[in-house]
C-alpha cells in the first residue's frame, strides 16, 4: 500500500519513519521546506527513544498534488488549526477510493473537514476519519530525526459517516494495528483529551514559560495538585456535555489507563505515574498549538456542545477567554463555533446524526 503523510512536523515525521521501517511505500508532504529539508535530500528518518532504526522513505516534498497522487491512505498529522486550509489544498487531486485520517481531529474534526470538501465541490468517493490522539508522543532532537517517547496502546478512530467503519478498518488496522475503530465520530470528538491536559496546563504556567523559554517539563512539573484540579473540572464539564449528548465517554484517569496502562487515585497522580510524559518539554512560548490548535478546535466546539445541551462550561470557557486576552484573537469568533460547522439551529437528535452519519 502507498501511503502519503500530510506534515513534516514532529509527528509527521515520526509516522512516516514509522511507517517506512514497517515496509510501506511512504512519502512524506509539507507545505514549507526548512522543516524537511534533511529528508527530502537523504530520504531518511532515524527515530530514537521507544524504537532506535532508520526509516526510508519514497520521497518528500512540498507539492501537494505529487505527495497524494495514487496513495491510498492519506494521514493528515498537521495541528487541528490547519484541517481547513490542508482540505482546500488537497481537494482538486483527490482519487476515488482515497482513505483520509486526521491525527487527531480534535473535536468535530471530520465534520469540519467534510464540510471543507464539500464547499469545494469534491465528487470523489473517499473516506473522512479522525482519531480520537495522535498515536506517539514525540518531538524532532536534530533535522531528520525525532524522538519517540511512547507509543500508546491503544488509539480510537472512526470514520464519518460511521456506515463506513468496515471500509476503514480494512485499510487502516492492516497498516497499524495500534487503532481501534470507535462507533463514530461523537466517540473520538467527545474524548478529546487534549481538550484537557494542554490548554489550562500551559495558561497556568505562562509566567514559568516565558521568563524559562521552557525549560522544564511540561507534565511532571507543569501539572502541579492546583493545576491538576483544574483540568479535572475540565474533564468533567466535558464528561457532562457527552452524556447529554448521548455518549459515554471515558474520564480522563480512565484514558490514562487504557493509552499508557497507568493508574491513579486522581488525574495528578495518574499524570505523575506516566513514564510516557518523561522528558517532554513545555513549549518554549505561548504562540503554541497547545492554545493555537487546542483552544480553537478543542474548547472552542466542547463550549458550543455545552450550550446545545443547556449545560454550562465555566472552566473551559475561562480558558478560552484568557487564551483569546493572550494571542489577541477572539477564539470564540474564530475557532470551531457551530457557525463554522454548519450547526447552528440544529438540535440535538440533529447533531447527533450529522456526526453519525454525515447528515
């Protein structure tokens, strides 16, 4: 099978050095060429940490239309800010049959992206997923290579409309098995637990982040018992709006669970016991996708779920609310609010459908 991997940035290339060491015809596309430059000349990934090998791959490249032309699996690894623009790039190349896979979508991203296509007028037969994560957590070390601290266990995927799960699992679970197929989307959007441990941890440590360029660890040290209570309303708020949606999610102590096999009396020592977190480094400012991709397209659309289901969300909308003071963006205005994903009115039996089965 041919596979295309969309973003060359920290976990770009560690799927696609993945994917080369399991034998895949594998290249690797972004928008850019300082990012990939190293590859595109030696073709070569080296991955360290959980795996130490060299992957080589077909080719990369910044041409959009070379990098999808007949691949199969298209695996979008890009921050859930650029779905939109990554959608109008691929949409006049796209063949009938392709399997695209958004690592991760964040919340209603599939929605998002096949709304993308279908302003576009794409009358190609393919197949809209998203993850509920991304699969590794990871950083690039040097040009070419990027450390892998973990794999997770387990990563819930679906596709939208959820009818065609069996077409995706027939594609994806051969090529990484490290997938579950999920019921549909409202799985993986409603367990967005990015939503949770990015956004509030770094508002928190802003003071830390820009006097340090951050120089400490984001999880370990970052999430303090004070931090922690934060993200557990956090968590909480967003437990409710899934119930109230029809859901039933998993908390975030319970994720850390099934993803890294650890466990904990609350979600601090939960975070404390992972040693999958060790030695991942805080952003080193606050114009980071931990606000830039998980405030608008993480917060942004759990707040509006709120407000359809009549259940309030005063954690999260504080964060999106200092997030927006931040970056000087009104992330209510801009992020993933119903407007954008063509919500608006709908009621709740609506919603539920339009994520189930696309309409």
């Amino acid at each position: 099978m041919k596979i295309c991997v969309i973003g060359g940035g920290n976990g770009g290339q560690a799927l696609a050095g993945f994917l080369a060491l399991r034998g895949y015809d594998v290249s690797l596309y972004n928008r850019s060429e300082w990012r990939i430059s190293r590859v595109i000349k030696t073709k070569k990934i080296r991955l360290e940490g959980e795996i130490n090998a060299v992957g080589s791959i077909s080719f990369a490249t910044t041409d959009i239309r070379k990098a999808i032309e007949g691949r199969k699996l298209l695996m979008v690894v890009l921050p859930a800010s650029a779905h939109r623009d990554i959608a109008k790039k691929i949409a006049p190349y796209l063949e009938d049959g392709q399997v695209i896979v958004l690592n991760p979508g964040r919340t209603a991203g599939a929605l998002e992206f096949r709304n993308v296509l279908k302003e576009e007028d794409v009358k190609r037969d393919v197949i809209i997923a998203e993850a509920q994560t991304f699969v590794f957590a990871s950083r690039l070390s040097n040009p070419g290579s990027v450390r892998i601290f973990r794999i997770k266990n387990a990563v819930p995927v679906a596709a939208l409309p959820a009818s065609r799960n069996s077409e995706l699992e027939e594609v994806l679970l051969n090529v990484m098995p490290e997938f579950e197929i999920a019921e549909s989307t409202l799985y993986t959007s409603f367990n967005n637990i990015g939503a949770v441990f990015h956004p509030a941890t770094i508002i928190l440590n802003t003071g830390w982040i820009e006097t340090s360029f951050g120089k400490f660890e984001f999880y370990f040290e970052g999430i303090s018992t004070s931090v922690a209570k934060v993200l557990e309303k956090i968590d909480e708020e967003r437990c409710e709006i899934a119930r109230r949606i029809g859901m039933e999610p998993m908390t975030a102590v319970q994720w850390l669970s099934y993803a890294y096999d650890v466990h904990g009396t609350d979600l601090y020592s939960a975070i404390h016991n992972n040693e999958g977190y060790r030695g991942i480094q805080a952003p080193v400012q606050m114009d980071s996708r931990y606000i830039t991709e998980d405030v608008p397209a993480s917060l942004v659309p759990l707040s509006a779920f709120g407000k359809l289901v009549e259940f309030p969300t005063p954690t999260i909308d504080a964060i999106i609310h200092l997030a927006s003071i931040m970056m000087n963006t009104d992330f209510f205005k801009e992020g993933r609010n119903f407007e954008k994903l063509h919500l608006t009115d709908k009621t709740i039996e609506q919603v539920r459908r339009i994520m189930e089965v696309g309409e």
